[in-house]
C-alpha cells in the first residue's frame, strides 16, 4: 500500500511547518524564491555535487558551526571592532543571519555567476567598512588579513561542527577537500594564499593567536550570542543547546578570554548528546518528507 497524502497533524505535516518556520527564520520572507534561483537556475557551479563544500556546508551542523564561528572570530580586536561597529548584530541579527546564510548557499550550490555577484556584493560592502578601535587601532574590513582571520575561523568551525555533529562525517581526505573547496570562495573575497588543506588551517590559526584577546565588545558579543539572543520563548530551550554546543567545540584557550566554563566532562556527555539530538531534529525538520511504502 503506497501513502498518497498526509494526514493533517501527522508527522509529515509537523516536519513540513517546522522546516518552513525554520527554513523562514534562517533565509528570510523571500527564502523561497531564493533557494528556487540558488538551485534551480541552470549553468555551470563553481563546485560540482560531488564536492565535499556540499556536504559540509548543506548540513545541519552548520548551525552549530556558525554560531562557534561569531564567537572566535570576536576574538580579534580588529575584526571584532568592524563588527560591533558596521554589522548591526544587536539590532538586526536574524537579518545578519539571513544575509551570512544566504551568501554561503550562492557560493557553494548556485551558479559561477550568481556566485561570483554574491562575492563582488560583499567586497563593495568592505570597501566602505573602515574606523579605529577604542584603543585608537585602525581597521579595514577589506584588509586582507582580516579577512583571512574570518575565513579560517569560520572553515575550522564548520569543520568541527561538521566532524562531530554532521550526518556523514567525511575521511581526512575529504576534510582536505572541504578546506580546498572553500579557498576558491577566500580568494574571490581578497584573502591572498588560503588554506588547502586541514595541516595548513591548523597552522594559519595558530599563526593568529598572538592578535587575539579579550575586549569588552568581544565579551558583550558572546553574552548578546549565547544569553540575549531576541528570541520567542519556545526556541529558547533549544538555542540553550545549539549555544553549549557551540561553546563546547571552542578551543581552551578561546575561552578564558571570552570568560566562558571549562566543564570537559558535562561538554563530552549532556552537551554533546543534546547537540547531536537537537541537530539530528533540526535536519529532520528540513528534509522534506518523502511518501512511505508499505
């Protein structure tokens, strides 16, 4: 017997309006018109669907990914400045959001020149994002190290999220693969000689490490993220969880400064299975649901 339709309330229908309520707050009111353009329009991709940025990045782990990657990278003074400054995170986050998602979903699945406007949009954007931290520090957000500095963080961060939490964690050399893949978007943004490969990344944050500290916009940043985020009341549990596991995939010494816990063995057992259980019901929330053979 073959299921012709879904039955009102059922399970199909609750994952059908979760992935839309979802799916709306991720990629805004127009998210419909623009995944049919990103996906559907025909033409040469910068990356074929074999490619492993495809994987990566059309995983619910980015979720976590994301939200680990806006807390390092407020670890940079500079970076962290241009944000706080020109972003508007604090009033329009969910906006933020939409635009960052939004970019990422052009880059890696639309074609080579929607692709290629999305890039040369952004990089308009950064010709006009300049001022001096209250140290009295200058910054450009077209300055080609900070823009390195946001993409390797952004890379390690759906890297790991995606190593731990993805629904088929890749080999190594398909995370090389990812880390090759995203170059080709770094260096349409300006960032000269990305990372190719994990052993490389690895090398290039740590290179960073000596221009990070705590300041009071990194700090404010992360408590805005994890504890003041404007949200309804029922997504709050949940963001709870998507935040500690953010948290939990920060490296020790991105903490302290930030002045987030240490807490290895909460992190390894209650926050890793609620992560995984809470990405495990995002991604089945965004699938679309297939009918069932009996």
């Amino acid at each position: 017997m073959v299921a012709d339709r879904v039955l009102p309330g059922g399970p199909d229908t609750v994952r059908a309006r979760a992935g839309a309520a979802l799916f709306a707050r991720i990629a805004g009111p127009d998210g419909d018109a623009v995944r049919r353009r990103i996906h559907d329009t025909p033409g040469p991709r910068w990356f074929g669907p074999e490619r492993p940025i495809r994987q990566v990045h059309g995983d619910a782990s980015m979720f976590v990914g994301g939200l680990r990657a806006l807390l390092l990278q407020s670890l940079h003074p500079l970076a962290m400045a241009a944000v706080a400054a020109h972003s508007g995170y604090r009033g329009d986050p969910w906006g933020r959001l939409q635009r960052t998602s939004t970019f990422l979903a052009v880059t890696t699945f639309g074609t080579a020149d929607d692709a290629q406007r999305a890039v040369d949009r952004v990089r308009a954007v950064h010709r006009h994002v300049r001022g001096t931290t209250a140290a009295g520090e200058p910054y450009r957000a077209s300055d080609p190290h900070l823009l390195a500095w946001v993409h390797v963080s952004e890379v390690d961060s759906f890297l790991r999220a995606h190593r731990r939490y993805g629904a088929r964690p890749l080999d190594e050399a398909g995370y090389d693969g990812y880390v090759a893949d995203t170059a080709r978007v770094a260096m349409a943004l300006g960032v000269p000689d990305p990372p190719r490969d994990q052993a490389s990344l690895a090398a290039r944050l740590a290179a960073y490490r000596p221009e990070l500290r705590s300041t009071p916009e990194a700090r404010e940043a992360a408590r805005f993220l994890l504890f003041r985020s404007p949200l309804p009341w029922f997504a709050r549990p949940p963001y709870a969880v998507l935040a500690a596991g953010a948290v939990a995939l920060l490296p020790w010494w991105a903490r302290a400064p930030l002045r987030l816990p240490w807490l290895p063995l909460v992190e390894a057992t209650g926050v890793r299975l609620a992560t995984d259980g809470l990405t495990r019901t995002i991604r089945w929330a965004m699938t679309p649901p297939t009918a069932a053979s009996a």
